[in-house]
C-alpha cells in the first residue's frame, strides 16, 4: 500500500510544470518575445504550403507565456492580436479563434491542472468554441466551403474530437518545450 501511495506521488510530481521565478519586468519582456513570434507564425500562413506549417506553431508562444503567467499569457494573446493587424489583417478572423485561443485556454489549464487528460479537455474544448463561434456566429468559412454553416451535430462531434486529439498534442508538446527552454 505504501508502494502504491509513493508510486502515486512520483507519477502526481513528474506531471507538474516547473514553477519559474522570474520578475515582472523579465516576464513582460519574454512575453512580449513570445508575442512577436506568434505574430510572425501566424502571418506565415500567407505563403502556401509550407506556411500553412509555420502558421499552426503560432499556438505553441501563446501557451509558454500562459506557463509562465495567466496575465503575461493574455498580454502575448492580445498584443500578438495586435500585431496581426498591422502584419496581416486575414489572419484577425483565425488566430483569436483558433490557434490563439487554444494557446491561452492550454496555458491555464497548465497553470490550474496537472492531469495532461484534463488539460488536453480544455484546450479541445476552447478550440470547439472558438471554431463554433467562427463557423455557426460570425459566418466564416474557417473549416472551408464544404462545411455547412449551419449547426450540424455530427459537424460539431466531428470538431470536438478533433480538437480534443489536436489539444493533446499541443499538450505534449508545449511541457515537453517547456521543460527543454526554462529548465
């Protein structure tokens, strides 16, 4: 039984995130990086084929910053927003929605769970909104034009599971990122 309750723990500790200390004016800055380089992922979509490859890396700046702090999470989200107004203004309608959106929902689920299932859920389930929103809200053609727009729940199961799965890569992923860049 002692066994069983040390092996639990080991495995509870080697699924957290490693807290780090920096101050406020180097969280800014890192954020404020990690904001740029979203922007620039994100704009990338512009040049087809291999910048559709670069475009969907714009998620993984977005959960760094949320690592580090929800509040410098948000700053990156918002000024990366920003920064695509200025660089690319197609790509408004995407990132805040999409990629964005499951960057800044993985960043606090990293910060509120250590379960990477439970983490994995948010981010899916922030992922099915933002693309509800765009497809069944605001009209847009984000899933292309053979998606119908209007609600279809086979649709809506089909965006949930895939955003579910795509959620848990990004979860793998961005701790594994993370353990490697802020050690």
């Amino acid at each position: 039984m002692k066994e069983h309750l040390e092996h639990n723990q080991t495995y509870k500790n080697s699924q957290r995130i490693a807290v780090v200390h920096y101050t406020n004016t180097r969280k800014l800055v890192i954020g404020s990086v990690l904001a740029a380089i979203a922007a620039v992922f994100q704009s990338a979509g512009v040049f087809v084929g291999i910048g559709y490859a670069f475009s969907i890396l714009a998620t993984l700046p977005i959960v760094l910053s949320g690592m580090i702090s929800l509040r410098i999470g948000m700053m990156s989200y918002v000024i990366t927003i920003f920064l695509l107004a200025i660089l690319q203004p197609s790509e408004l309608f995407v990132f805040p929605f999409t990629t964005g959106l499951l960057g800044i929902t993985l960043g606090a689920a990293f910060k509120l769970w250590n379960h990477w299932m439970m983490i994995s859920l948010v981010g899916g389930i922030g992922l099915t909104g933002g693309i509800m929103i765009l497809l069944y809200s605001l009209q847009f053609p984000v899933l292309g034009p053979t998606v119908s727009q209007t609600f279809d729940f086979k649709i809506a199961t089909g965006i949930l599971l895939f955003s579910c799965l795509y959620s848990s890569i990004w979860t793998g992923l961005s701790k594994k990122v993370y353990k490697l860049l802020f050690r």
